[in-house]
C-alpha cells in the first residue's frame, strides 16, 4: 500500500484520529536527503501494511502544518499514536533504524 498523501486540511482526520500508529514523512520536492528516504517510507508502507498508516506531507504546500510541530529540518519523519507524536527522526537514516523505531510504537 502506497504511502497516502496529507494536507493540512486532511491532517486532523488521517493522522490524530486514525486507530492504528501512524508514520507522517514532512518532506519538499526540493530536497534531495527526501527522495533518499522516499523509497525507504514507500517500502515500510508495505511492509507495515495493517500496522501502521504511513503517510506523507509536503511542508512547501503544507506549512500550518510543519509550523504546528515544529518542522525546521526535512525530511523528518513524526511518529504518532493515539493522537499524539511519540516519535521524531530529522534527516536520512538507514531503512533499519527506521524500522526498529516503528516496531517499538507498535509492540
């Protein structure tokens, strides 16, 4: 399942109403560490699938948003669950880290 795509508009009902965790990605078309992580997000998504919603926001066309959670660094990626982010990575890193960061908001 394709990473699905959020707005600020669709912030509220996607990802801090949504019953299973959630992976948000804040990234921009511009930014080159973001498409180093696109595919990684794009892989968890399905591997994940059932477990987690993974979802991406683009800061450039989002930016409530990104200013409401502090965004300063992209890609960053915000880990909620239950409405809340309990989470946050800032800059690429390896799929594993990732993954293990995830598996601990699930478990």
């Amino acid at each position: 399942m394709a990473a699905l795509e959020v707005t600020d508009d669709s912030f509220s009902n996607e990802v801090l109403k949504s019953e299973l965790p959630v992976l948000v990605d804040f990234w921009a078309e511009w930014c080159g560490p973001c498409k180093m992580v696109s595919p990684i997000v794009e892989e968890l998504s399905n591997e994940y699938n059932g477990k987690i919603k993974v979802t991406k926001l683009d800061v450039d066309s989002n930016p409530k948003t990104a200013a409401n959670y502090g965004i300063r660094g992209i890609p960053t990626l915000l880990m909620f669950k239950d409405g809340a982010a309990v989470d946050q990575i800032v800059g690429a890193i390896p799929k594993q880290q990732i993954a293990e960061r995830l598996d601990k908001i699930i478990s």
